[in-house]
C-alpha cells in the first residue's frame, strides 16, 4: 500500500491558512482538484515526509493542484524527510538551477554495520565492526571526507548506466562498475556522538550523496557504516522553516488558499543579478532578441534575471562578450 501524507500534527506557522479547519494528521479523505483552466506557476517549498518516494509527492502536488506540469528539484530517497523544491507550471523550467544549488543535511549514521543501500533500508552486508572510537577519531575521519574530493555514488541510485538506472541493474545481480564523482563537502560538523551513533550536519554541494558519505566514513574509520536518517535542512535559499507539509497544503488547495505557500519563480533565481529593461527591450526580450548590455556590473556574470519597468520577471539572460550583449535563454512572460 503506498504510503499517506505525513504522519506527525502539523505546527501553525506565519504563513498559515486563516480560513482553513483545523488539519489533522492523516486527510480523512483523498481529495481531488479539479482541472484548472490555467495552469498555476511556481515553487513550493515541501517538507517530505517519511515513505514517499519524490515522485510520490509531485503526483501528490498533481492531484492537488488540479495540473499535470508538476516536478521536482532534487530527488530525496524515501527514508529521507525535509526540503523537497516542487515546480508547477512555468517554475519547471528553472528546476536545473534549483538543483545545481548547495544542499544541507542533518544525518544520523549507525557505526559497526554496512548494508547493499548504504542506508537502513538495505540488506545488512556485515555487522559486528568496531564502534568504540573516540570523539577525536570521529572528527579526523570527517575532517578527510571534507572539501573537493571523488565520490562513488551507491550502486542502489537513480543513476543510469546506458540508459538503465542503476538500483535496477543491482537488483538484476548485474555488476556495475562505478566511477567516482567530484563532489564538494563545504561543511561537515559532529553534532552528537554516543557509539555506535553520531549525528552529523553535512552542508555539500548538489550530486552528492550523503548515503556516499556515511558508507565512506565507516571505510575510513575501519569498523563500516549506514545511513540510519537524513533530514535536508535546506537547498539553495530555501529551508526546512518555510517547508509545509503536504496535508496543510491539501487543506490550503481545497480551500483556494494555495497562493499562501506558492513561491514566484524567479525567487529561485534571487542571488543572480538583473537588469531592468524598458518598454521597448521588454518587446525584444519576449520575441527572444537580445538586448544591449548596457550594465556593466550584470554583465560580469553569465546569467540574470530580467525585468520590465513594471517589475514584471520577463526572462532567463545569457550574456554574450564578444558582442557585449542579453541574449534571452528562457522567456516567462508572454508578448
């Protein structure tokens, strides 16, 4: 049976539904939107509980928004719970900006055992290992997993190999070789240790994966280990503070109240630079033509936002040098 929205009582928070009945843990029933005539554009910012796969939550974010352009930003593994950016509409289109920004987690990792996953969920490969390290050991360990370096991605991941993702090659029996990946760990502090467990807050950037880390861990300190939980405290700008959960968000839909947690698109894009245009420019911009780059302190990037005197986010700009010009990458507003 596939698993139901979280079950933990939902906390009010600032942006919370006035209208809205009180919520209770589980929907008391699976409601449906109706079809929407135009389509809504925008982020939403879930926290993802426990036992759904990601796709699980944009099929969930379909049927409530009544719209089938719906994805994610970052896959999270069904164990996994926290921050999961989802697009609707237009906001799909900046889903590989969204991904490429920094993540970070909270993680909880079980000393002395490994399984095929890397996680709890897997299929215990040893035990029995040596957990009885000092705090110091445990901190040098993390210190080597720390700044650029290559990791081997779990065999059990979405990655593909000629076009097969690799969980299913594993459970085929077929053996994969993988490759190491260059990865950054900006930060990875000790949060708690207590053998055979430590808590971990691990700030990385996209493409790696803290299964990864937690198994590499146990290699360096000898005695092996898994991933027991992962929390992703947030991605990019956006944190586990301002996530809502997908039963407030039902009661939020079912009641027109969803403009409340629907994030603009372009706050995704928010740490770029813009420029604004004039009237004219912004008739260039939404037909695709470039635009003369006219401000220096913008064209020191490859990319901006652009806007319309009005304040209108009118595309996603390429800055081409030798031509000291914007060329629109991918217009949102319409002519």
């Amino acid at each position: 049976m596939k698993p139901g929205f979280d079950g933990r009582e939902d906390q009010m928070s600032a942006r919370d539904c006035a209208n809205c009945p009180k919520i209770h843990a589980e929907p008391e029933e699976r409601w449906v939107a109706p079809r929407r005539d135009e389509p809504l554009s925008g982020l939403l910012n879930v926290d993802k509980p426990p036992g759904m796969t990601s796709h699980d939550v944009v099929d969930a974010v379909r049927r409530l928004a009544g719209q089938r352009k719906v994805g994610h930003a970052g896959t999270l593994d069904p164990m996994a719970t926290g921050v999961l950016l989802v697009c609707l509409g237009q906001a799909t289109r900046v889903a590989e900006y969204l991904m490429a920004g920094r993540k970070r987690y909270r993680a909880a990792i079980t000393l002395g055992m490994t399984t095929d996953t890397y996680d709890a969920e897997g299929e215990i490969t040893s035990s029995g290992g040596r957990t009885d390290f000092s705090r110091e050991d445990a901190l040098a360990a993390l210190a080597a997993l720390s700044g650029p370096i290559e990791q081997v991605p779990p065999i059990y991941s979405a990655l593909k190999r000629h076009g097969q993702p690799l969980y299913k090659l594993a459970r085929q029996g077929k053996t994969v070789e993988l490759k190491a990946r260059p990865v950054v760990i900006y930060e990875i502090a000790l949060l708690d240790w207590k053998a055979p467990s430590l808590i971990v807050e691990v700030t990385c950037s996209s493409g790696t994966y803290v299964r990864s880390l937690a198994h590499d861990l146990g290699q360096k300190l000898g005695g092996g280990a898994y991933l027991a939980s992962l929390v992703r405290l947030s991605s990019g700008s956006f944190d586990l503070e301002g996530a809502v959960s997908l039963a407030r968000l039902e009661e939020a839909f079912r009641y027109g109240q969803e403009s409340i947690y629907l994030i603009p698109t372009d706050e995704a894009l928010l740490d770029w630079p813009a420029i604004v245009v004039g009237a004219d420019e912004a008739r260039c911009v939404v037909h695709g033509q470039p635009v003369p780059g006219n401000q220096p302190s913008a064209a020191e990037a490859k990319l901006c936002r652009a806007y319309s005197m009005q304040g209108e986010f009118l595309a996603i700009m390429s800055y081409e040098p030798e031509l000291d010009r914007w060329q629109p990458k991918k217009v949102f507003a319409t002519a």
